[in-house]
C-alpha cells in the first residue's frame, strides 16, 4: 500500500498516458491495484520494489491496450492533456507549450519506445527499466536512444 501511495502520481500518468476514456482508465487503475494486493507478498519481497510496482503496472497495461486493440482509440481532448501534463517531470522545464509538444509527441512513439521513455521520465534508471520491462539493458539504452532521437525529430518538426 505505501508503494502505491509513494508512486500513485507516477501510476495516474501512465494511465493518463495510455487510457483516453475515463471509465476504462478506471477500470485499468482497478486491475492495476488488484494486481498489486494480489502480488503484495513477491513485492515486499523484491530485491527491487519500485522496478517491481511498475513491472505490475506495465503487465496490466499491456494486457489492457492488447484487449483495447480490437477497440477505436480516442484521442485525449485538451482537457485530459492538461491532467497527464500536471505534476509531470517535464513540466519544470517551465513552458507549458513545449511540455505539451512533448507528450503529444510522445504519444507518437511506438508502444515499446513510448513505454521506456514514460519509465525514464519517471526517474527510475536502466537497470529498473530492465527489471520493469525484462528486457536487458542493452535493449533498454537502445529504445532511450530510439526514443529520444524520434522525440527529438518530433519536437523540431512540430508534429
């Protein structure tokens, strides 16, 4: 529970990120917490706690885009952008303009490069990206880099 309560900003953003509808978000946040009780013990246990909460978050997620799939995804109204903005790392860069140019460019990204990129804004380090994702390392400093170097592209041509 404290790890919840330590990371739900985090959570909320990663939900923001991959959920427009508000009652499937929710639903999402749900199977996220259920997951989370019903892990508790291998949690509390983990070598790495943090990597673990968000492996959880990741695997549930993952799940619900796959179901999602067969669904027409919404695009996020200005509303919403403004939520998944609030509270964000990128926010302290201090306009507001480029920190919305930032997550409508992230949500560009493919899933694989998007997820990293959310992780790393989260200021958890590669070896938890690994941990989180079970991917190496290596693959976690490639898809940085993919992600970055297409963020980068994205952020210049304004898209």
């Amino acid at each position: 529970m404290q790890l919840w309560q330590q990371h739900q900003g985090a959570i909320s953003r990663a939900l923001l990120a991959n959920e427009a509808d508000p009652a499937a978000r929710q639903d999402l946040k749900q199977d996220i917490f259920l997951a989370i009780h019903q892990a508790a013990d291998r949690l509390i246990a983990a070598e790495m706690p943090r990597a673990y909460l968000f492996r959880i978050v990741h695997n549930v997620t993952v799940d619900h885009i796959a179901r999602a799939q067969r669904h027409k995804w919404q695009p996020l109204d200005d509303d919403m952008q403004q939520q998944l903005l609030d509270g964000c790392p990128s926010e302290q860069l201090g306009e507001q303009q480029q920190s919305q140019q930032l997550m409508l460019a992230v949500r560009q990204l493919s899933a694989a490069n998007r997820q990293v990129i959310l992780l790393a804004m989260e200021d958890l380090d590669a070896p938890e990206i690994a941990a989180i994702l079970q991917i190496s390392h290596g693959a976690v400093r490639v898809r940085l880099n993919r992600a970055k170097t297409e963020l980068m592209e994205l952020m210049q041509h304004g898209r």
